[in-house]
C-alpha cells in the first residue's frame, strides 16, 4: 500500500497522528481528543472525578498513571504505561502501540479485536518484541487470528504467545508481576492484577533505626522477607462475583473495574440498563459496586466500560448521590464522552 511506504518516511509520532486521523469518522467522534492530545509523552491529569473528558487518570496511590479508551461494546484498551502493560486490545492508541506486554481478558471483539493492528503498529514503528498474554484456551485462537494477518501482509510480527491460568504469577520488567484470576462473565473470561515484589522488614527489626538495620545486614542478620505487593487490579469483563471471589484481586490498592450500567428499573425499563440487565450480559451495575464497597481494601477505585446507553454526567450524578462520603475522593470515572454515537 503506497501510504505505508509514505509513512515510513514521517517521524515517528507523525505516523502516529497519520494514522489515528485516517480512523473511520465514527472513531474521531468516539474518542474526541485524538485531535487535541498535545503530545504522546504521558501528560499526567491529577485524578479528578469531574475531569473525565481526558483519557488518562493519576493512580498515585501505585505511583502509576492508567492511559486508554472504555465503551462498553465498542472498545477497551487501558495502558498503564510505568508498568510497559496494556490490558486488552479492542482497540489501538498511540498510547497502546508502545506497550510490549498486552494481556488480554477475555475473546469479545471490544476487548480483544485490535490485537492484529496492535501488532503490526508494532512492527511498523520498530518497537521490539510483544508478549501476549491470554488463558490457554483463547490464545491459539487469537494466534491464528494473527498468523492469518501475518499472511494477508505477508510480513511476520515479533511476538511471543503466553499462556497464563489463574492464580500463576507471570513475570514483566523489573519487579512486576501479572496474576490472572478467574473473572464472571458471558464466556470465559479472567481478570488480573498487577503486582511487585518487594522485602518487607520482619517485625522483630521494626523498631530498630536505620543504621542499626544497616548494620544487622551487614553482620548477615536476614532483616526482611520476600513480599509480593497486589498493585492494581483489572477486572475486564464481569460481574462482581469476579472480584468478590478472589481476595487478593481485590485487595490491590487500585482496582479498576468494569460498570457498565446505571440505569433504575422503575425510572426508564426500557432502557435496559438496570440490575437484572446488567447481570443478564454478566456485567456490572452501580447497586453491586455500591453494594460490596465494604469488600474492597483499595485506595482507589476506577469505574470503566460505561455503557453509550449513559452519559457520563448521569454516572456522575449516580456516584455523587449514592457513594458514601468516604468513598467520594476514591472513585475515579474512567470515560471520554461516549454519547456522540
Ligand atoms: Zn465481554
């Protein structure tokens, strides 16, 4: 295709823009500051619950800033960048395309149908090798998904396909760690938590200073043990039963989940987006988040996957109404105005 060939000669974010301008008008209008993002460095907005036109949330209680796109039924790719890691593939951002480990929750086509393009994106723009991560039953489909590409474009992708099951920790850069478990939803699905291994101080040094501590190590005293930190949790499609039936998914500091409806049964049945619908797709309404806030030891909590059925603003004004008082500054709308469709 001559375009291809034409973009190998533009910087690298001008290949970017390229392509994300060339996206059918549908997407430009879904995702609106396509246009207006002023660069592609992770420009940080401090978590703001009433900021939800940017696709990027400050998660300072991990140190780690989450990046990406959420419409349930349309597209769900968020990046937690500090961590090189994507969740899911529905679709593909600038922000996306640089993530070399993409872990995928589950088969639908808006949380796993950009995975080729993501690949190739990849390869076009010399990013290095990708690992994908999926359960051992969906990954040979989503392979022969990608060889199939990889023939179309006659070019193979550098990628490496991992098989995870729930509870088996898998290691990425550094310290981290992903550990899937097992999520509820209409076909199978897992969630995952994004954890870090650390030392923790054994309690008989606890009241020991610094250079007393310093010195134990020094004499060979082993002063600390091995301690896995539960960082963020990304619960991909499901009902809260995925969270609830899993302690340490839902005892991560950040969870990111999915609640796709608001909706009230006797205020517009129509609709379809109360309790039983929601539980019907196996999704997630406000009632079980407000239900079983109780079950969660997080500092923050990202609400993701909003219905195009709401407006963000009638999600905030649910969320204002109904959460109480000590869970108003922990509850982040993950969103970017997914009315205009
Ligand atoms: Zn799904």
């Amino acid at each position: 295709m001559p375009t291809v060939f034409l973009q190998e000669e533009l910087p690298e974010e001008a290949q970017i823009w390229s392509l994300l301008k060339a996206l059918p008008l549908t997407h430009r209008r879904l995702s609106r500051s396509v246009d207006s993002l002023p660069s592609l460095e992770p420009g940080i907005v401090p978590g703001n619950r009433m900021d939800g036109s940017d696709h990027k949330l400050d998660l300072a209680a991990v140190h780690m800033t989450l990046h990406g796109r959420s419409i349930a039924g349309i597209y769900t790719s968020l990046q937690i960048p500090e961590a090189k890691l994507c969740f899911d593939c529905g679709t593909i951002t600038p922000q996306s395309i640089r993530m070399p480990h993409l872990a995928l929750t589950h088969g639908h086509m808006d949380h796993a149908g950009g995975v080729a393009s993501y690949l190739g994106q990849r390869k076009l723009l010399r990013l290095g090798p990708t690992t994908i991560y999926a359960a051992e039953d969906l990954l040979p489909s989503i392979q022969s998904v990608v060889e199939i590409w990889e023939r179309v474009q006659g070019n193979p992708y550098e990628v490496k396909y991992q098989a995870v099951r729930p509870g088996e920790y898998q290691e990425l850069d550094g310290k981290l760690l992903l550990r899937p478990y097992p999520s509820v939803h209409s076909i199978p699905a897992l969630g995952y938590t994004l954890c870090r291994t650390a030392r923790k101080l054994k309690p008989e040094y606890k009241d020991l200073s610094g250079p007393e501590i310093a010195s134990r190590r020094r004499a060979g005293d082993e002063v600390s043990d091995p301690h896995i930190e539960h960082l963020v949790t990304f619960t991909g499609d499901s009902t809260i039963e995925g969270l609830l039936n899993d302690p340490i998914a839902r005892s991560a500091r950040v969870i990111i989940s999915e609640c796709s409806f608001y909706g009230d049964e006797d205020a517009d049945p129509a609709l379809r987006t109360n309790v039983q619908h929601a539980h019907a797709g196996r999704h997630t309404h406000i009632d079980d988040i407000i239900g079983n806030l109780d079950q969660f030891g997080c500092e923050t909590l990202v609400l993701m996957h909003l219905s195009r059925k709401h407006t963000p603003e009638e999600a905030f004004a649910a969320l204002e109404s109904r959460l109480p008082a000590a869970w108003k500054d922990k509850v982040l709308l993950f969103h970017h105005g997914n009315r205009a469709i």
